[in-house]
C-alpha cells in the first residue's frame, strides 16, 4: 500500500514537472515567433539561441519521457 501511495506521489511531481516544461518551450516558441517577425535581423543572434535553447529543451523533454 504504501508502494502504491508513493507511486502515485511520484505520477503527479512527475506530471507536474512535464507540464513546466512544456510551458517553457511554449513561452521560448511564443518569443521566437515574435522576434522573427522582426525583418531588421537585428535579432538574430537572440533568434539563434531561442532556436537552440528550444531544441534542446524539446531533446531533454523527449528524453524524460523516454527515462
């Protein structure tokens, strides 16, 4: 009984965690959508990162769930 309690413990910290991750990616897609309707480019390099900071935010993501 006590397994079963602490499973379900650990379901919802993990289930939890998913949906702040899945935020985070949301909120640096969302910036990265603005910036690049920026045609200046002089948001580029910020636009560089936020692509790779996505990336692999999305790999770890995919990696948790994998785990």
């Amino acid at each position: 009984m006590f397994n079963a309690i602490q499973k379900a413990i650990d379901d919802e910290r993990q289930a939890r965690e998913n949906e702040k991750t899945e935020e985070d990616i949301a909120n640096k897609e969302n910036r990265l959508a603005q910036l690049q309707m920026d045609t200046s480019g002089g948001n580029q390099l910020e636009i560089l990162q936020l692509q790779k900071e996505i990336d692999e935010a999305r790999e770890n993501y995919q990696d948790s769930l994998i785990d």
